[in-house]
C-alpha cells in the first residue's frame, strides 16, 4: 500500500520525485546502527521498520535479539559474538535497495540475515546473494520454490502452500462455497493462486473471486457483490486498515452478520486485533476468524527454549506471546542457529565459506546426535560429534532449492492477543492439494 | 439493477466526503493561487487530533467541529508563517508546491513519530442501515452526506449574499484591484485559508469516520481524490468541487459494483483525463470563466 498512497497526478509528477528523493533520505536511511567490531558477527534483520508495515520489523527483530542472546550465552561463535542490526527496507521494494546496499557497504562483518520478506523480496535477495551474505527469508514468494541461488533458505511455507492450507481448512470445516477476496498488492495476491488451485480438489466452489483495492474509503459496492454471492465463508487477505473497513461494512449491508473469514498468520498482530476487534467486535475475532501458517510445536525442546529467552529476554518480552504463535519468525530463530551451526562446522564465519555446511547441519546422517538449540550444537561439535539440528519449526529437510514446508497451523486470537491452535492441517494434505 | 442502485448511494456517501475536501482545497486555491499539498497531511493531523477527542469521550461529531477550527486556526498560521512571506519574496508557483509537499511529509513524520505507524479507529460510529429510495446508507453516511449539504449551502451563502464574500470573489479576480477598492486582501486570504482548513478539518475527521480505520497516509492517499474532484470541477470553482467529487464517489463505487474493483481508482483517474481533455478548464470552467464563483 506504500506505493499507492505515493500516487501523484500528472500535474504534479515533478513534485512526487522530489516528495520521493525526501523520503529516502528520510529516517529510514538515519536508522542503520553504528558498525560493529571486529570481533563481533552482524546479523542483518533486513524488513520494515519505518511505514505502514513497521511493526513486521519489531516483530522480525524478536528471533534476532532471542537467537543472537543464546549464541552468545553459549560463547558465540568462533570467538565472535552476534548482533543484530536493523535494515530497514521500508516495506517498499524501491526504496529498499539504496538501504540494504548501503547496509552491505557500512555494516562491520555482514555475514549472516533474516527477513527479506515478501513486499521487498525481490529486489532485496540479489543485493544480500551479490554479497554472498546467505540469508533465511520469511518471504512466501513462489518465484522462490525452484531458486538456484546458492545464498537462499527458507523454512517457511512459500504462499501457494498457505494458500491451498486455507481452502484445506474451509474444506475440513465443511464450508464448500467460498469468497476469495485479496488486495491487490503481491504480498496478499501470493496466496491467491494456492488457494485457485486447490479449491475444486475439496469439491468446493470459488462464488467470488474478487481483487480489491487497498485503503478506499468504501468497499460497499464489494460487500454488495459478496453478498449476492452467498458464501459460508471469507477467504480474505489485506492489511488491517482495509479488513476494518471492509469487515465493518459487511456487518453493516448485512444485518450485523459476517461469515468466517480465514487469512494468514501474518494478520496475527496485535495492532491487526486491536483495529479489527474495535470495529467489529471482539467475539467475531476471537471466534470466526482464523489465522493459518506454518506449524510447530510447543511441546519441543527447541521452542521451550525459544520461549524461555523471548519472555526473559528485556528487547523481546513484550512481543513474545505474539511472536510465538506465528511460524515465520520461529523460522528465522532457526535460521539464525542454523547459520551459526554451519559456521562452526566449516571453522569460518564467511558467508561463501559457511554456506555449504548448512544442509550438514539439518541433514539426517547415521550416528548424528539431534539437537535442538545452539549450545547443545556447539557441545556436540566441541566433542567431536556430528549434528542433526531440530528447531522451532521441527525436524528440516531441505529440497534441492533449499526449501522446506512442513505442515500448518490454525489459529485463533485470544483475548489477550496472542494466538492460541485449534487445527494442524498435514504438510501432505497440502501437497495434495497442489500436485 | 439493484447493485447499480445501491452503486449510486455508495458513489454518493464516498463523494459526499471527499466533496467537503475538495471544496476546502479549491476556495483556498482560489484565493490564494498556491497549489497547497500539505492539505493531505492536515486531513491526517485532523483524523488524530479526531481520535485524541474520541479517547477523551467526546461525541465524534462534536469532535469534528472542534477538529475544524483547530485546522482553521492551524491552516491561517501555516499561511502566515510560510505561505505569505515566501510569497512576498517573490517565490515561484513550483517552489511553493515544493515547499508545501515539504510541509507536508514533515507533519506526517510528526503524526507517526507521536502516534506510531500502527492503524487507529474511532470504534464503531453509527453502523445502522437505513434505506433510501432503494439505497442503503449507514446512519454515519447519513451525517456525514447532510453536513457536506449544510456546508455547501452555507458555502454557496457566504460566496453569494454577504459583504465577505464579495470581498473574497473579488481578491480572487484581481487581489491587486481589489486591495484599491479598499478591501483588506490579506484579510480576506486569511479568511480563505480559515475556511479551507476548518473544510480540511472536517474532511479529515469525515474521512476517519468513513474508512472506519486508517494511519498517517490517510491524508496523502485521499488527497489525490480530491484534487482530482477539484480539477474535473475547475481549479478554484467550489461548485465544481462538489460535483466533481460527486462523479468520482460515483465512478469508484459503480466501477466496484460492476467491473473490477481493483481498477476503481484507475478509471476515476481515467474519467479526469478524458473529462479534461473534452473540457480542459473542468466542468464548470468551460461554461463560466476562471474562477468566476469565486470572482
């Protein structure tokens, strides 16, 4: 939505270059923090911090603070501590690029990141692989699930995955005739062709398919058509101002019902509770509206001590009972112990040089210890073993495109804010659903 | 049938408030001859200034008023402390619209830097239905479409039967002539820019109430509307102002209905290219000389 609210009319087309050239040289540029020392490893949390999607970057920046304390608790790598250092793309794929290039030339010992999320993704992951910093992605792109950039990692689920998880849902639900309304930005629209694809494989019906403008100041005329259309349910993605208003008048041209709505966890925010819930009330929130992403369990060693540190730790604890119910950023919790695993593993903290060992570290091999935090990695290595690292996001299998999806989580907001899990849908029934 | 109709009730309500900024933008345009971009970022500071009132349990319609003279008061001294005297220096057209996009993202930054970036809502206002000769309105939509109607009336009374406004079209068609005829032009500018920003103000609040949620960009993404309704009326014609806010609520909602929503913006912008190239001084500027409503 950033792009759009910078829309100017031709009239004023020489006054929006100069509006633009400010605003790059705005805060976003004065938030790189100072270089680090040499002794000291910098990890890049490369996502929004300033703009509408600001609060992605204090969300994304919790595994960082949380991954980069217990590393350095257990002796940090290689004689380097890890920090972590906010690059801030702005949500904006313009604007990203003079931020991100400018951190790769300033920041002391660039050599790992998270983040490059999905807004920005393309133009950020050329920057940070030119670089050959290796970087894991909570971005859900599916121009990313058949990359060959050796640099790359995901574990988190690309969009079409989520998408099809969505109708999965629905169909698991018993609600066959469903509304798909998206806005029309690419981070939403990702989830769109998963959830095409997979909707005749559950014997469901699309009623609507609608593309919808961000920010407008009615979507009654939209209302009106889902209305005709008869859905029992809303398979919806849009940033929370334009859910607000739409929701609001569907309560409204509706007699005060709405049907359930599913979208992604990404919507698993606080501010995405507090705009909704005020508009259209608690219950509808915390009973009609689900949240689906990537599955983990609470029960594993490794998000016990992921908990443990985000509620410990002073820079994450207010965020943590919201970050811990949403997959994305257990993933790059991951990531981060992953990287710094394969660091140890190759006895070199250099991207191109570390980059190879991250497969050995998740990999099955015969007569590898499983383990599931750094220190225990580091322990196991120090004594002459091999690893096999299980995370947050439980055991990972990278394919040939450094890919891994494992299955998805439904989730509820409690009143509190946070998510609670009411379904896991099997990683092989989306696949199903795709092939 | 039934969906064009309901079309045309939403494209009214949507026009009614982007009409009242339309009109704000347009009198002060007039007046002063400075395209005002830090109109968008006023609408903002009007939308928080709304919410701070709304938290302090004021009606949100109390708070509207409230919010409209503050950004009166606000856009006069915005005027005096930097419109006028670059003005006076001889400052060029271009560098003022420069100046006041400046102006502009520097408030925005303010509003974010003190309210934060996250969406904020005014809650719930008047959400009941009411149908009107087969439309459907919320209670919300209702108000905000009979203020629009009041302040246009009052508008068209003010431009027409007191002595003010016969001052203020006369600055208009020629400040210079009009400072000999006696009349205190710097005056009548103040006014101007009174109005527009008490107009502002209750845009900005109408605005907030309409999307029901929004952020710091709500100025700077309806300010675009706007000026697209003033210029299809004819830059500096408030009767214009109206009516081309009406057609681009009208255009927007029907485009929704019947089309593809994600294009409604594109073809009310569309609609202003044609509109323009058929009748270049807008709507009414082809039928009634340069600011004649405000001359």
């Amino acid at each position: 939505m950033s792009t759009i609210r910078r829309r100017v009319t031709l009239a004023l087309a020489g006054v929006g270059v100069v509006a633009a050239t400010v605003i790059a040289a705005g805060p976003a540029a004065a938030r790189l923090v100072p270089a680090a020392s040499s002794s000291t490893i910098s990890v890049g949390v490369v996502a929004p911090f300033t703009g509408p999607a600001a609060e992605f970057g204090q969300l994304l920046s919790v595994p960082c603070y949380v991954g980069t304390a217990l590393i350095n608790r257990a002796g940090g790598v290689l004689g380097s501590t890890l920090k972590c250092v906010p690059v801030d793309d702005t949500g904006d794929p313009a604007d990203a690029v003079p931020n991100v290039t400018k951190a790769i030339a300033t920041t002391s010992n660039f050599q790992m990141a998270i983040g490059l999320e999905t807004n920005t993704a393309a133009t950020t992951i050329p920057l940070l692989s030119r670089a050959k910093i290796p970087f894991f992605t909570t971005n859900g792109l599916v121009s990313y699930n058949h990359t060959t950039d050796p640099y790359f990692w995901r574990a988190t689920p690309a969009d079409n995955a989520n998408g099809a998880a969505f109708v999965a849902f629905a169909a698991h639900r018993g609600w066959r005739r469903i509304a798909v309304i998206f806005e029309n930005t690419a981070s939403n629209e990702a989830n769109l062709p998963g959830v095409m694809a997979a909707i005749p494989k559950e014997n469901a019906r699309a009623v609507i398919n609608l593309s919808i403008p961000g920010d407008s100041s009615s979507y009654s005329s939209v209302v009106e058509r889902v209305l005709a259309a008869h859905p029992q349910v809303l398979i919806f993605s849009a940033d929370p101002q334009t859910t607000a208003t739409f929701l609001s008048e569907y309560q409204q041209l509706n007699h005060n019902s709405v049907p359930p709505m599913i979208t992604a966890t990404e919507s698993l925010t606080p501010d995405f509770y507090d705009t909704v819930s005020k508009v259209i009330g608690t219950s509808y929130i915390t009973h009609h509206l689900y949240l689906v992403g990537a599955y983990f369990s609470t029960r594993s060693v490794a998000y016990k001590v992921y908990a443990k540190e985000a509620y410990a730790n002073p820079l994450t604890h207010k965020l943590a009972s919201t970050i811990l119910a949403v997959g994305p950023p257990a993933s790059a919790y991951d990531g981060l112990n992953i990287m710094a695993l394969a660091m140890l593993m190759a006895h070199s903290t250099k991207g191109s040089v570390y980059d190879r060992y991250i497969t050995q570290v998740v990999s099955k091999k015969p007569g590898a210890v499983v383990v599931q935090s750094f220190a225990a990695g580091k322990r196991a290595l120090a004594a002459g073993r091999k690893i096999q690292y299980e995370g947050v996001v439980g055991a990972i299998t990278f394919n040939r495109y450094h890919n891994f999806a494992g299955s998805f989580a439904v989730n509820v907001f409690r009143p509190s804010k946070a998510g609670v899990l009411v379904y896991v849908i099997p990683g092989a029934e989306v696949s199903r659903l795709l092939g | 049938m039934s969906l064009f109709v309901d079309a045309v009730g939403f494209g009214i309500a949507s026009g009614a408030v982007i009409a009242l900024g339309a009109v704000g933008f347009t009198v002060q345009f007039g007046i002063s001859n400075v395209l005002n971009i830090t109109y968008g970022a006023l609408m903002t500071l009007a939308a928080y200034l709304g919410l701070v009132l709304v938290g302090w349990h004021l009606s949100v319609w109390l708070a509207l008023v409230v919010v409209a003279v503050v950004i009166g008061g606000i856009s006069v001294a915005f005027n005096r402390a930097l419109v006028s005297p670059l003005v006076q220096r001889g400052a060029s057209p271009f560098g003022l619209i420069v100046v006041t996009v400046a102006a502009g993202i520097v408030l925005q930054y303010v509003v974010t830097a003190i309210a934060g970036p996250q969406a904020q809502t005014y809650g719930e206002q008047g959400n009941s239905s009411i149908g009107v000769l087969g439309m459907t309105f919320s209670v919300a939509q209702v108000t905000i479409i009979a203020i629009t109607v009041v302040v246009m009336l009052a508008l068209h009374l003010l431009l027409t039967r007191t002595q003010l406004g016969r001052a203020m079209r006369a600055t208009a068609s020629n400040r210079t002539l009009a400072r000999s005829c006696g009349i205190a032009t710097d005056r009548v500018s103040d006014l101007a820019w009174l109005l527009s920003g008490m107009l502002c103000g209750a845009a900005g609040v109408a605005l907030a109430i309409t999307v029901v949620s929004f952020d710091f960009t709500l100025g700077a993404t309806f300010l675009i509307p706007m000026i697209a309704a003033a210029v299809l009326g004819g830059v500096g014609q408030p009767y214009g102002a109206m009516l081309g806010g009406l057609v681009v609520g009208l255009v927007t909602q029907i485009t929704g209905a019947l089309w593809d929503p994600s294009y409604q913006d594109v073809v009310a912008l569309g609609v202003l290219i044609v509109m323009l190239l058929v009748r270049p001084r807008g709507l009414f500027g082809a039928a009634w000389s340069a600011r004649r409503l405000l001359a």
